[in-house]
C-alpha cells in the first residue's frame, strides 16, 4: 500500500481558482517532487453537475494527491527546503496567494472495479473527494464498517474507474502549510463530470444512505467535491 500526500488550498468566499500560468508552474513543480511515483492535480467544475452533496460548496482552489511508494520517501519530499515547501508557500503563485493550505500524509487503500479503463475521448476525468473532518467514537470499529460494506457499493456505480480510500497515519513535516488530520478521505474517479452526476444520481445512492445511517458513531460530518483531475507523471517515470 503507498501514501497519498494531499495538499489544499482553500478559499472560503469558493470564487478563486488558479491561473493557467500558475497551473502549469504547480504542473512541472509536481513533476520534479523527488521519490515521486504520480501525481494528481484537482480544480474546481466549470460549470456545477447535480450530485447529492451539491449543498458542500465548490470545492478547494486547488487540491493535491501525491503517491509516494512508501512512508520515507514521502517525508523526504516535505522538508524545509524542497520543492513541496516552496509550493505550501505559493512562492510565485500569485492566484493562491492568502489561501489556507493545508496537508495530510495518509495511507492509501485501492478497491477493485469492474473496468478501469478511460474510453477513447475520455478527456476530462473528474473525481469525487470526499473527507470526514471528525473522529469517531470507535476508530476500529467505524473503520472495519467502513471497509467492509461502502467499497462494494461503491463498485456498483455505473462506469466508476477507481476507488481509493485514505486512512490516517503519523507522519512528520517541515511545511509552512497548516497539518490537518482528518479521520478519512475517500476518491471515486470517473470518465467526466456528467460521467459522475450520471452515477452520484443513480440509485445506487440509496443504497450508500441506508449504509451510512449504520456507521458507528463520528462527529464531524463529511464533505463531498467534485473536481477536474490531471494526472503527472514524475520525472523519469
């Protein structure tokens, strides 16, 4: 299993979005993080689709995913003086400039689908994040549920490309950035927005409800984004 490192930058007014200049500076800074095996770049729709959290808001500015093979190459890469410092900084990036960046090292746990393969034309995947920022009463015990019965509901979801869920670790950091440790995270990828509305708004999502009402007890809530996905491949990959 590999870590994910996810970084955000979030706008609480929900109106910011990254320039094109500043994307493709954050594209080949991501590009050269060393012991990097991929990396997952994630802005907010164009244009909103229905889906059954739509009441969450927009999403963050800019949001990260970075895979690292295991737990050292990660912290090797969030020192004081990397590449990964200078972006939790903005150095330069004047369209993050006074967002609130945060970041959690996790554990990533991948789930199978029934086909994980774009079809051609497929151009403009989009993923559904999704985080609990509390704690349960049982961590086990929420977790073992978790696991156990949302994955396989999940698969159901017409045309879902993948399924990755991220629990927590201890890790340690030098980044100016704000830590944060949220319980989960969640990421269902599908082909395109209207791709993901097609299936958030199937019946399948019932079946999720009548699931989650059997959670062991959180606080907390969860929140739930649909955001545009760019994937980069370290160098040398």
């Amino acid at each position: 299993m590999s870590i994910s490192f996810f970084m955000t930058f979030l706008d609480p007014v929900g109106t910011r979005r990254i320039s094109v200049e500043d994307f493709a500076d954050v594209t080949a800074m991501i590009g050269s993080v060393p012991g990097l095996t991929e990396g997952l770049l994630f802005t907010p729709l164009e244009k909103q689709v229905d889906h059954p959290f739509a009441n969450d808001g927009g999403g963050p500015a800019l949001a990260l995913q970075l895979r690292f093979p295991e737990l050292f190459a990660c912290e090797a890469a969030i020192g004081r003086d990397g590449v990964l410092a200078r972006l939790a900084a903005c150095e330069g990036l004047s369209s993050l400039a006074g967002l609130e960046v945060t970041h959690q090292a996790m554990l990533t746990r991948s789930f199978p689908v029934d086909d994980a393969r774009h079809p051609d034309g497929a151009d403009t995947p989009c993923s559904y994040l999704v985080h609990y920022p509390g704690a349960a009463e049982d961590p086990n015990a929420w977790h073992l549920h978790y696991l156990e019965h949302h994955p396989p509901i999940m698969r159901t979801f017409p045309n879902v490309r993948q399924i990755e869920i991220y629990t927590r670790i201890d890790w340690v950091d030098r980044l100016p950035s704000q830590r944060v440790e949220h319980m989960q995270r969640n990421k269902l990828l599908f082909d395109s927005p209207a791709a993901l509305s097609h299936a958030l708004t199937s019946d399948v999502i019932t079946r999720m409800r009548a699931d989650f009402v059997q959670f062991p007890l959180f606080t907390g809530g969860n929140k739930h984004f649909p955001m545009l996905t760019r994937t980069v491949r370290a160098a040398g990959s």
